[in-house]
C-alpha cells in the first residue's frame, strides 16, 4: 500500500553518502516482497516529503552487479514516491564531458546482463514502454533547479550501462561511442527498466569522474575518481538542493 508521505526519492552513492548521516530512517526495515533493499531509505532532513536510497548499502559494500534494484525500486513505490532522480559517477565518453561535468542523458543503451531486471511474470506480464528512459518533465525541473543556482548542467548526452565491477577495454568504448554512448556507467539498468514498469518518473542526474578507457591519459584508478568527486560534490549539493526546495 501507498504512503503518500513521501513524494521524491534521491537514490545514490558516490558522492552523496552525506546524505546519510544522521538521517532518519523512513521506515523500519529494509525488506521487501523481492529481498532486502540496499538500505533503509533515510528522511531527507529539511526536506520531509523527500527521501534518499543509498544504493551500494550503507559503508559502500553492495557491487553494481550485486545490489537488489528490484527490491529498491518496489520500497520506493511502497513508500509513494512519484520522481526518482538518480545520481550516479560515470566516466566520460565524449571528450567534451571532462571530470567534474554535471550531465543529464535523455538516452540509455543497456550492456548489462544477468541483473533481476524486472516485475513482470507469466501470469503478469507487462511491456513497459521505454522509449524515452528519462522522465522529460523530472529532466525539465533539474535543467530549471541547475539554472536558479547557476550550476553549469550538460542537458543531453546518452548513458551506456554495462556490467562492471571491471572497467571497460577501449574497443567496448570504442563500440559504445560508436552506438552513440556519451557517459558510462555500472548502475542505472536495471534501476530506470524497474522503475518505468512501476511508472515512477525517473530521471539520471550523472557526475563524470574520469575519462572512459581510452579518453585520457591515464589507467583509470579509484583514487583519481574520489579527486574527482570531490571536487563535483558540492555542486551536485547544491542542484539536489536547489531541486528540492523549488521543484
Ligand atoms: N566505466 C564504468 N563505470 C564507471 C566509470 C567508467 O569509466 N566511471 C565511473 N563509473
């Protein structure tokens, strides 16, 4: 059953662990008809109507194959949220989106596999239309927050989902430059799948942390991505906030 306390859910990890601290839980457990969620969505302190997911699990320890979108999703629409807007860390594909860049794809192209990808059943089967992965109107209400506060927001460009925990070769990235990928990133499919078959609105709010392989100069290190995050986390505060308290 609904619980039309909650309206928005920020779900993330990387970079927004902040978000955790001290929160109040939302509710009691984590468990739902699908498994245990990654966490117990916390209360949004100053902004009540709102709640955050941490999708790796408290202390970072569920890997991107790992975590249970399903049971995530299902908890989120249990507790009545109507937008979900979805931060990740992604790596650049395009050139033009260097480290720190805020990007809002309005595409997705799926490289995952063997994820429990979604709701429906044989006796309960559902064709969800996916056209268009990202909510437009949830884009537009971001692309406006980012304006009000200045923040510089990349309103285009195409997320290429794949397996991980590895990083990719530089012909998969060739490949996915070549269908069209702009950003690359290990979590938001099944993520967007699940939550479009459950009709949330969804939006993927994306923070580039390093150039995809073959893009810079560098082997791709945890270390230098943490710079990275670093130095992009206080913007993306500052749009979630902007966000939360206008949109
Ligand atoms: N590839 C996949 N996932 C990522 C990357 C990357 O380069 N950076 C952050 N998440």
């Amino acid at each position: 059953m609904k619980d039309p306390e909650f309206t928005l859910a920020v779900i993330g990890g990387t970079g927004l662990e902040a978000l955790d601290e001290d929160a109040e839980p939302a509710r009691d457990s984590a468990d739902t008809p699908y498994g245990p969620a990654s966490a117990i969505p916390r209360r949004l302190g100053a902004f009540p109507h709102a709640v955050f997911l941490n999708r790796h699990g408290e202390g970072h320890v569920l890997l991107p194959h790992e975590i249970n979108y399903r049971a995530n999703i299902w908890l989120l629409n249990e507790l009545g949220v109507e937008a979900i807007v979805a931060v990740f860390a992604v790596g650049g594909i395009a050139t033009s989106l260097v480290d720190g860049t805020l990007a809002l794809p309005t595409q997705m192209v799926d490289y995952t596999w063997g994820r429990e990808h979604t709701f429906s059943t044989r006796e309960n089967l559902y064709h969800a239309d996916f056209s268009e992965p990202f909510d437009t109107d949830l884009r537009g209400r971001l692309i406006d927050a980012a304006r009000g506060a200045g923040i510089p927001l990349v309103d285009h460009g195409v997320y290429g989902a794949t397996q991980g925990p590895r990083f990719e070769t530089v012909a998969e990235i060739d490949r996915m430059e070549r269908d069209g990928c702009t950003v690359v990133g290990m979590t938001a499919m099944p993520e967007a799948g699940l939550a479009r078959e459950l009709e949330i609105p969804y939006a993927g709010l994306c923070m580039v942390v390093n150039p995809a392989a073959g893009r810079g100069p560098a082997v791709l290190t945890v270390d230098d991505m943490r710079a990275a995050v670093a130095e992009a986390q206080p913007r993306l505060l500052r749009l979630l906030t902007e966000f939360l308290r206008t949109g």
